[in-house]
C-alpha cells in the first residue's frame, strides 16, 4: 500500500475535485495491478474482487471529470447556485 499523505485543505470546488480524481487514478492503477497479480497466481474469485473495485473506481473518476467538465462551463459561483438550489428543492 502507499504512505499516507497528510490531508491538504482546497481552496476551491475545483482543486478539491482535482484532488479527488488524482486519488481516483491513484486508485485505478492500485487495483488494475492487483487484477494482474491476482491473475498471475490464478485467484480467481480475487481477480473479480479487484476487477470490481476497479469499474467502481473508474465510475467515480468519471463523474469527477463531468463535475469539472460542468464547472469549468458554468463557473464556480453558478455551479454552486444550481447544486445548492436543487438540493433546497428536495
């Protein structure tokens, strides 16, 4: 496993979404390695483990992408606005 970083505080949506999907990619490789060990010595039922860990992983680095996608569109004041809206809303 990879020693553990002290947590830093964002200063924006952006950096701390920046931040979350380098941790997602870091994630990505993590697991992708240990699909190919665990293929390499035959596990199996650990491969599909890691294997499922893995699609979760890529599914939220892509909704981390979106949100930046979305935030760099519409800027952080109007990102903010419709989120905090919506959730008002419920």
């Amino acid at each position: 496993m990879t020693e553990e970083k002290p947590a830093k505080r964002a200063k924006s949506l952006k950096q701390m979404f920046e931040a979350d999907l380098l941790e997602e990619r870091e994630a990505i490789r993590f697991y992708t390695q240990a699909v190919l060990d665990a293929t390499a010595e035959g596990d199996i039922g650990t491969r599909k483990l890691f294997e499922q860990i893995v699609l979760d992983e890529e599914g939220h680095a892509a909704w981390l992408e979106l949100q930046l996608e979305l935030l760099e569109r519409m800027g952080e004041q109007n990102f903010v606005a419709k989120y905090h809206s919506g959730a008002a809303a419920s």
